[in-house]
C-alpha cells in the first residue's frame, strides 16, 4: 500500500468512527502495521460490529461503545493516546437536507467535543474527516484548497465549520490539526443499504441482483471517484507527520480524475458482465455538478501519494461485494 514513515510498535491511536467504513479501513492498517495500541470509538449508529470483529484478535486492539455527543465518552477516549483520526460523523448531503439539526448535533458539536478533548489530553496529532462538499457553488476546476464557495447543504455548511474550528484551535492551543476533504471515497466495507447508501455499492448491489438502480440527473455529472486505500495512507501520514507547515490546513483527498456517473455505472456492468440498465430520475437537492481534485498540496505538505486509480479500486471492490453476495 505505502510505507509508513516511522515505526509505530510505540505508539497510541484513537480512530473513532472505527466500526464505519473509512474508520474501519484505518484501524485495519494500524493493527497490521503493529502499532501499540488501536482503540476504536463508534456508537454503531452507521458502523457495524462485522467491521470491526475480526480486529479483536489483536491484543492491542480495544474498542469503546460510545457517542461523541457526550464529551465525557470522548475524554475517556483520548486517555493515553497520542495520535487521534476522527472519522465520526453523519455523512450524506441528502440526510442532512432532511434533517440538518442532527447533522450539526453529531457533525459539528460532536467534532467540538472530540477536538476539546484530544486537546485536554495533549494528543500529538488530530487529524480528521473533512469533505469536498465544502467547495460548493465554486465553478473553478479543479478544485484548489484556497478557493471555496458557498456550501450547497448542511452537511457542507457541518464540514466547513470543522476546518474552521481545527484551524482556531491550532493557533488558540497549540494543537496540531490536519483536515482531509474527501472526494467520493470508495471501497469494500461501504454499505449498500439504507437511505443514505453511496452510489458505488447501490449500484453493485442493484445490478448483482437485478432490482431498481437509479441515477439522479442525466448521469453527466462526474466525480473524482477515490479508493479507501488512499484514504486511509493520508490519514496515516497526517497523524504521523513532522512538517510543521502541514498543520492547521485541509487537503484534497483524490486521485486528480473525474468520471462521469454514467461511465461509473457501465464499467461496473462491464466488471460484472451483466446488461441490467439503470432508470433516470430528477437530480438530487444540494449536489454538486462536477467535481475534480487538485492533489499538488497534500503530495508536496503531506508526501501523498495515490496508490490505487479508479479502475483498479472499482475492480476490487466488485470482487468485494460479489464474493459475499
């Protein structure tokens, strides 16, 4: 995947969100690599206890049942950690056009009180789950760190104010914060169901097993479509990074290629070898036209570097859920 850059059979991390999909990926690196202690904080609102159950086997690996809206669950948390990647969070724009008072509830009081916490605890490293959503109306490709937009939905408007707290509490407190504006990430563990569900996964799911598949708008509309492995390697190295400069910013999390919706779709009917077409509806409230990364920040501050492109990390994930169907 990438070499880490330091040894870690010394050293502490808490992942919280751990039993979700990205968090889960991340916990997973850290125990193969031999890192001294793993611990895991997720209310399993969105992560799953299959995640997360073959971790147990490893004696540095502990989990927490609890939630970030309560800041005495997130204080025990960071007891004894050094290096903190927050994951947490209620994702999806569509939930949060719903219902955007839980959203802020989990998204932004609950980052509050993780980030508190991690500094009350003097954690070495706070790195956490950002979005490219933050963008918003900014028309510019591709999207660059330092030009953004107005937010086009709550769950936006929650991510944004997380790079905003991050960056106060670094220059109030000293606390080394480094925040990751995903693009569309993508890979194995992610759920297929539920409303909120990703399009990759629904759309596997739907053409494995023949039922309705729906593509909002005239499927146009492109994404720069991201692996987890990448994901979790800018984690890594931002909870293990020494560049004093890399602190208190965001940083794009992609690979620099778009795809359009409609080319996600036949490639995964093309892996699966099945003809099953996909019903066109009305495009969904708050999204975003287009969206492309510009990566030149996070590969100069951070040294990352994508690992798996797009056609590669599609295959593997169609293998993922083919496997288990």
């Amino acid at each position: 995947m990438f070499e880490l850059p330091q040894n870690i059979s010394e050293n502490s991390f808490l992942v919280t969100g751990g039993a979700g999909f990205v968090g889960s990926h991340i916990t997973e690196f850290l125990l193969k690599a031999g890192a001294k202690k793993v611990r895991v904080l997720d209310n399993l609102a969105t992560g799953f206890q299959k995640n997360i159950e073959p971790f147990k086997d490893y004696s540095s690996f502990e989990f927490i049942e609890g939630d970030i809206r309560d800041y005495t669950t997130c204080l025990k948390a960071c007891e004894g950690i050094e290096y903190v990647s927050h994951q947490a969070a209620l994702g999806s724009v569509p939930r949060s056009v719903k219902d955007p008072v839980t959203s802020n509830e989990v998204n932004v009081s609950g980052f509050l009180n993780m980030l508190t916490a991690a500094k009350n605890a003097q954690v070495k490293t706070f790195v956490y789950a950002s979005s490219s959503s933050v963008y918003g109306d900014e028309p510019n490709l591709p999207k660059v760190e330092a030009r953004v937009g107005n937010p086009l939905s709550p769950y936006a408007v929650t991510k944004k104010t997380n790079e905003v707290y991050a960056a106060v509490f670094g220059k109030l407190y000293g606390i080394k914060t480094i925040g990751f504006r995903y693009f569309n990430i993508f890979g194995p563990r992610q759920d297929p169901y539920g409303p909120y569900a990703a399009v990759i996964p629904l759309f596997i799911e739907g053409i494995m097993k023949s039922t309705p598949v729906y593509i909002n708008g005239d499927g146009g509309q492109t994404r720069d479509f991201t692996y987890v492995d990448n994901a979790v390697q800018a984690n890594v190295r931002g909870m293990l990074c020494q560049n004093e400069a890399a602190f208190g910013e965001a940083y794009n999390i992609a690979v620099g290629e778009n795809f359009s919706v409609t080319f996600l779709y036949e490639s995964i009917r093309s892996i699966l070898g099945k003809e099953h077409e996909a019903t066109y509806r009305a495009e969904r409230e708050g999204d975003i036209r287009n969206s492309l990364a510009d990566i030149s920040k996070a590969q100069q501050l951070l040294g990352y570097h994508p690992t798996k492109r797009f056609m590669d990390g599609l295959e593997q994930t169609v293998r993922f859920f083919a496997e288990r169907a």
